[in-house]
C-alpha cells in the first residue's frame, strides 16, 4: 500500500488485534538526511524509535515490513509499504 505524508503526519500501516504498526514523517535534520519514527503497540506494550537516512535511501527495514521511499522533500514523504510474513 501507497502512502503520502506531510510534516508531522502519520500512518498506520499495519493494524492488527490489539496491536498496531505507526510510521511518522519528522522531516529533514540537516542537508541530505530526512528522519521517520516508528511506533508500534501490541495490548499493553508499546515502543517508538527515531530512525535518520539519507535521502537516497530507498529501502527501509521495519519489524515485519518494509518501506520503498518512491519519494523525499524537506515536506513530505511518499512511500510504499510491504508486510513480511
């Protein structure tokens, strides 16, 4: 699944019973380098991590999935998301 996220926006790209997977588009931290944050819950446990790539970064490994950056400004992010089994 597609997904387009401005500054600040996020997206939930994987929902499951009593749990769920969360992708934040932070933004640009310095010249070249972008920032997303992961959040993922599961009943009563939860986490979120900050994670720093550089633009030309296409593919991104997260737990159970994986994000193809189709695109990347100081503004928005557009990228594919695909669960692993």
């Amino acid at each position: 699944m597609e997904y387009s996220l401005r500054l600040g926006e996020c997206a939930v790209v994987r929902r499951g019973w009593l749990s769920q997977q969360r992708v934040f588009f932070v933004g640009e931290s310095s010249t070249g380098i972008f920032s997303v944050v992961v959040e993922w819950s599961a009943a009563h446990n939860s986490a979120a991590y900050n994670l720093f790539f550089a633009k030309s970064q296409k593919d991104i490994a997260l737990p159970k999935g994986r994000i193809t950056v189709l695109r990347v400004d100081r503004n928005e992010l557009h990228f594919r998301y695909e669960r692993s089994a």
